[in-house]
C-alpha cells in the first residue's frame, strides 16, 4: 500500500512539471501508444468566448460600467486600465470563472487577452488575483448606486431599440434571494427563515408583451436581516421611471409575492397613473372568513373527484393599516397528494386589475413564478452568491458584475432564438457555445481564431455570431 501510494504522489508530482503524457494501451488496433503534448501557447478552451466579447460591444455594457469609477492611480504605473479589468472580471464570469483566483490560471489565456481588447499573442498577461481584489474594493456607495443605473438603462435601451413601438405592456417582477455567507463579511446576519448566515439581494427583472425571457435589470444587495420589502419602493420606483420614459405608450404591470404586501407598498402602486399589479397576501382570520363559502365548494369537489381542486372568488377588504378597500383575488384549493391526507390550501392576490379572478391568478399572478428559473440561473450560472469579500460594497460590486455577465448570456440566448439553445439555461449555453477548443494565431492583418470544424451546435453558434455582427468572409 506505501509503495502504491508512493507512486501516485510521484506521478502526481510529474504530472505538474512535464509537458508530455503517455497512455500505453488506448490505441488497441495497431497496439500504437497515444502520447498528449501540452505544447501548444496559443490554444484556449474557451474559443466561443469572441460571442461575448461581440455582445459586449453591442451593448457597450463593461464600458459603461467601467465609466462609473474614478480611477485615483498615478497614470505613468497603471499596466490595467479599469476598462481591462471590469472585461476580464464580467466576461471571465461569463465564461465560468467566477473567482479572482482564476486569473492565476488565465493571465495568459489568448481568447481572455483578445476578450480584454489585449493582443491575444504577444500582449502582456492580464490582471492578476491580487490586482482583482485591490479592483474589487475600489468602488463607493455612490459609483456601484450609478453602476446600478448603467444596467439598467442598458437593458431598456436595448430592448427598446430591438422592438421598437411595438410595446404595449411591460411587466416587472422583484424577488429577494438568499445568499449564503461562510465568513466575516459585513452586513451578514442569521437568518432565521433561510436558516443560515446570509445576504438578501433583491433582484429585479421585465419583460415585454407575451415574451416569455425575463430580462434581469437590477440587483441589489441588502443585509441578511432585511425583510423583503426594504428598498422595493425605490428600486421600483427608479425602474417605472426609466420604463416611462422608454416606453411611454405601454402599460406596466407590477407581480409581488406576499413579502411585499404593506400599506406603503399597495399606496405606492395605487399612486402611479397607468399602473397595473398583482400582489400577493398571506392569509389572516378575516380573508379565511370570506373564502369560507368558497372552501367549502372546494372540499366538495376534492370529495367527488378524488383530485386536487380549487374555486376561485373575490372579495373586498381592507386591513386595518390600509387607507381603503381593496380588490382580492380568492384561490380555495383542497390539495391531495397520494397516501397523504388533504391538504386546504386558500390563497390571496390583491390587484387592481378587472379581468375574472381564475384569468388574474392563473395567467397573471402565476407566470411570475417564472422569476425562479432566472434565479435559479444567477445562482447556478453567473454565482451571483459569490459574495466572499470582507467589504460589504466589494461585494455588491461583485453581485453587479455577475450580474453584467448575466445580462450579456441572456443577449446570446436571445440571438439563439428559434434554434435549439432558445430557451437552454446559462450552464447549458457555455457547454454548447462558448466552451469551444481554439487555437489564436495573428498575422500583420488579421487575428485567426480556429474552431473546431465540426461540433454539436456549430449551426446554432453560426446563427448567434451572424445576429451579432458577423459576416462571411
């Protein structure tokens, strides 16, 4: 076992230093051994990476960011403009790299350096770890609160320009989320309900029309102890405006969950002209005693069926702290579930809308639930919770430049449309388009970036690349 374990190490040891590999008997019919050379200065894994960098500069979006922060070092000793940093920081999440160590492994990499806006051969390495933390802490309250508005009058403008008039609703959907923390980091409280240590950001998004893609426009972190409707009167108001303004003629509808419902949030809403929404309320005594009539119709039903079952209804109320009555959507639902008793179920949406109250739950209130999938990909695509800085402002800044990575994926994906990556997730776009082995090579006149001939999604990235300023040639 020693001398077994001996070998392993030595072989581990030799597998960091030498160039060279060699594997015996892989290549069975002519008995051929097959030898792997690392040799090659000028390879990437990540060739797809050139549709970010296209998206990037159609949306003018790092720059943008990037315009926000004064830069207070002494010019004649900077090696990284802030521009260079902010691009290798977002496109780097982008392409799965979501932590500044990674840079020790990039510095050199030719698609991250043509990516930067560097010579991809002969340019100089890019920031490296220690360069990206200094980077990280060097934006204020107030340079990451306009970084915020850059996202989002980015994602307007570019929507805007992409449909022109043809706007005539535009929804917004706000969620906080969870954020685990594993440190000392400021701001970070328990929470009981998450049951962990944790930051809450409030993440925003809109969406057009019927379009189904929800567009994220804003993320902003909060401490772990904030209840869901902090800030939310603000964010949105910001948001409606710039909506306004860009839309005049569309109407705009606003979705909650129940941590929003409160007096001050519901006169808010009734306050704008032209608004519409849906929010969600939790249960209480009174609203049980309205949706009585209605349960029992539903237990009735369940009764015969056998089947889940739910009635829908409507009443008016108004808490003690409102200022009038107002419409509630009544969902009576008897749940059942096999070898499990049934399960009531009522739940509430107060709206100001005048369609029938099973449309406004069923087709309204409930594709808000959408907002999860978007969630669930900021979490699990762009590791928008890798928020591991000390700082509590360094960490918002990483939440918006996952953030920014974010909205350049969803770029892509909308070029995908009508291919089969249309409405693939964030993990699954990099699999099939950016993960791509490629070799960089630059002449006097041109840079050549060889792909693979073929591959799985070579006509769907052909597509993308089109939609975002390629050409033939």
């Amino acid at each position: 076992m020693q001398e077994k374990t001996n070998n392993t190490r030595a072989f581990m040891n030799e597998e960091t230093l030498t160039q060279r590999l060699l594997f015996p008997n892989l290549w069975e019919r002519d008995k051929k051994p097959v030898v792997i050379e690392f040799d090659q200065r000028q390879m990437s894994s990540d060739g797809g990476g050139i549709l970010l960098k296209a998206a990037d500069q159609r949306l003018r979006l790092t720059e943008r960011l990037a315009g926000c922060i004064r830069d207070e070092r002494e010019k004649g000793k900077v090696k990284h403009e802030m521009i260079e940093l902010m691009r290798q920081r977002v496109l780097g999440i982008a392409c799965g790299y979501e932590d500044c160590n990674d840079a020790a492994r990039l510095g050199n990499d030719p698609m991250h350096k043509l990516m930067v806006g560097r010579d991809p051969v002969e340019g100089a390495a890019l920031g490296s770890q220690a360069m990206l933390s200094r980077f990280e802490n060097t934006p204020d309250r107030k340079e990451l609160y306009r970084m915020g508005e850059e996202l989002a009058d980015t994602v307007i403008q570019r929507h805007r320009k992409r449909l022109k008039k043809k706007v005539k609703k535009v929804r917004i959907d706000m969620d906080p989320t969870d954020d685990p923390t594993h440190g000392c980091q400021q701001l970070s409280f328990f929470n009981g309900h998450y049951d962990t240590s944790c930051y809450l950001p409030m993440l925003a998004f809109i969406s057009f029309n019927k379009e189904k893609e929800q567009y994220l426009i804003g993320a902003v972190l909060r401490p772990g102890n904030a209840p869901a409707k902090k800030g939310a009167i603000g964010i949105l108001s910001r948001i409606i405006s710039r909506v306004r303004e860009a839309f005049p003629k569309a109407r705009i509808e606003v979705r909650l969950d129940g941590g929003f419902a409160g007096p001050q949030m519901f006169d808010y809403l009734d306050s704008e002209a032209r608004l519409e929404y849906e929010v969600g309320m939790a249960g209480n005594a009174v609203l049980a005693r309205k949706a009585e009539k209605l349960m029992r119709e539903a237990r009735r039903l369940s009764r015969k069926s056998g089947q889940t079952e739910h009635v829908y209804g409507q009443c008016q109320y108004a808490a003690k702290s409102w200022s009038h009555e107002r419409r509630v959507i009544i969902k009576a639902e008897v749940v059942r579930n096999p070898d499990r008793p049934p399960k009531e179920n009522p739940r509430f949406v107060v709206t100001n809308k005048h369609q029938s109250p099973r449309f406004i739950y069923e087709d309204e209130y409930c594709a808000r639930g959408e907002i999860e999938n978007r969630i669930k990909e900021l979490h699990e695509g762009v590791q928008i919770d890798r928020t591991s800085c000390t700082n509590f402002w360094a960490n918002q800044f990483r939440v918006l430049m996952s953030a920014a990575a974010y909205v350049l994926m969803q770029e892509i994906r909308l070029q995908a449309r009508n291919t089969d990556c249309a409405r693939a997730q964030v993990t699954t776009l990099r699999e099939r388009l950016i993960k791509l082995g490629a070799r960089v090579v630059e002449s006097v006149r041109r840079i050549v970036i060889h792909l693979p001939e073929t591959f799985a999604y070579s006509r769907t990235w052909h597509r993308v690349a089109a939609a975002l300023g390629a050409r033939p040639g």
